[in-house]
C-alpha cells in the first residue's frame, strides 16, 4: 500500500498531464542538461524529464517516497536521488533546477537557487518551479501594483522572470486549498556594483508601505538624504512600490556617490 501524502512535508502530488507537459517545455531542456529535481514525490514529473536530460539528480525528504522512487527509477544510470532536505544538503552539480516544491518553504528554496542580491546564486541557468499563485504574482509585479515588493525588486534583479500557466486545485492529490502557477527564472549575468546597499535599502524601503520612502530611507541615508532626493528629482512623496528596478539601482548609484564624498 502507498503511503498517503503528508501534510508535514507539504505534499501535493501534481497529476494534470498538461501541466507536466507545460512544466517540461519551459525549462528548454537539452539532451546535455543536467537537473536538479526538489521534491519528486511519486515520480510524475520525474518520468517526463528522465529521457530528455543527460542526467537527473532527485532531493526528496520523504523516506518512503525514496523507496517508491528508487524501485521506479533505481536501474536508471543516468538518475541519482538524494535522501534529504534541500535546505541543508549540498547541492548536486545541475545546471537547470525543475520542480513542483513545498510552498511553505518557497522562500528559503529561492534563496538557495538563486542567491541573494549581496551574494547571487551562479549555478543554474534556468529555474522553472510551481508556486503559490501569490508568490508567482509577487515575483512578476510591475511597480504600482499591490504584489510589487521587495521580493519582487530582489527576484528581478537576479532574474528574468515569467509566470508560464497557472494550476487549480484540482490538479493536484490532494488539492491544496490556494491556485498555484508556474513560473519561469532566467538568472541574469549580473555585473554587480554596490550589491549590498542595493539589498539594505530595499529592505529599509519597503519595511512600511504606508510611509513615503524617504522617511523609511531617513536612518539610513541621515543627512545625506536631502542631496540624494535632489540628485534623483523625486518627490517627497514617492513610496517604494512605485519605482522600477532601474530606479533601485539609480538610488543606490547616487546614493553610494554621495558616500564617497
């Protein structure tokens, strides 16, 4: 008898084949690729990118899922798994990551593919994972929206991101309670300058959306901040959400500049 899915490690085993499909096709795999897999599950997703990649390596916590996958997948040269969290073992040499993962650690997931703004994550070139609809609304928002946040700044900046479909509950066994998506990331060759302020004032500047990001700014910027906000010809009343990626980065450029003085 299969053992049932498991609220503790967030289990919902996707069955929609056309998602499977959609998931597969937007991860442009080639047959040199090697993946990285988190969460297999019963293997659904497994199956699909085994015989188009040159080699598969499967993270999967859940010790009974190991065996089902072992005995699925075992003879498989090119198929190694994992029996681990992905939070905490080193991860296998990949070069694409494809995965269905446990949306209540989605951040901490994001953090370990693609790094931080002060400490990017250089590893994959393509990133294609089902979330919670919310998240893939957050790491996609345009300014002036009510998803745009600093996540969406941070994830954007490390990444050329893309929402590729959403899923209904009703894809999945069991069905979870909220309406997920999938996602597409593209991390970008990043040349980076002042990373590290880039990340402190984003966090700084978003910490209250109801106040204006100059007074979030204040502690940070101290008496600089009157000759910043005149170098980049803001209004007082401008808030975090309204300024694109490009405008980030102007701050921290002027920002810095004023610095150095």
């Amino acid at each position: 008898m299969v053992p049932p899915p498991r609220k503790r490690f967030a289990q919902h085993w996707l069955r929609d084949e056309s998602v499977l499909q959609r998931i597969v096709a937007a991860a442009h795999l080639q047959l040199q690729d090697t993946i990285l897999e988190i969460g297999p599950g019963r293997g659904a997703l497994t199956s699909r990118l085994l015989p188009q990649v040159q080699h598969l390596w499967a993270v999967e916590i859940d010790r009974d899922r190991c065996g089902e996958l072992r005995q699925k997948f075992g003879d498989r040269p090119h198929f190694s798994l994992i029996e681990g969290d992905i939070l905490a073992v080193p991860l296998p040499p990949a070069t694409k990551t494809v995965a269905n993962i446990p949306y209540n650690i989605t951040g901490p997931i994001l953090e370990r593919l693609l790094g931080t703004i002060a400490q990017p994550q250089r590893q994959f070139e393509r990133v294609v994972l089902l979330v919670q609809q919310e998240i893939a609304e957050r790491l996609t928002a345009v300014p002036g929206t009510k998803a745009y946040s600093a996540l969406s700044v941070r994830m954007q900046y490390l990444a050329d991101t893309e929402v590729v479909c959403t899923v209904p509950p009703q894809a999945f066994v069991p069905p979870p309670k909220v309406t997920s998506a999938v996602v597409g990331l593209t991390p970008k060759n990043l040349v980076p300058t002042q990373p590290k302020l880039l990340e402190t004032l984003t966090r700084a500047g978003f910490a209250n959306r109801r106040k204006f990001l100059r007074n979030n700014l204040k502690a940070l910027l101290g008496d600089r901040l009157e000759t910043v906000w005149d170098s980049l010809g803001w209004g007082p009343t401008v808030r975090a959400e309204e300024l694109p990626l490009a405008e980030w980065l102007r701050l921290v450029a002027i920002a810095a500049e004023n610095t150095e003085r």
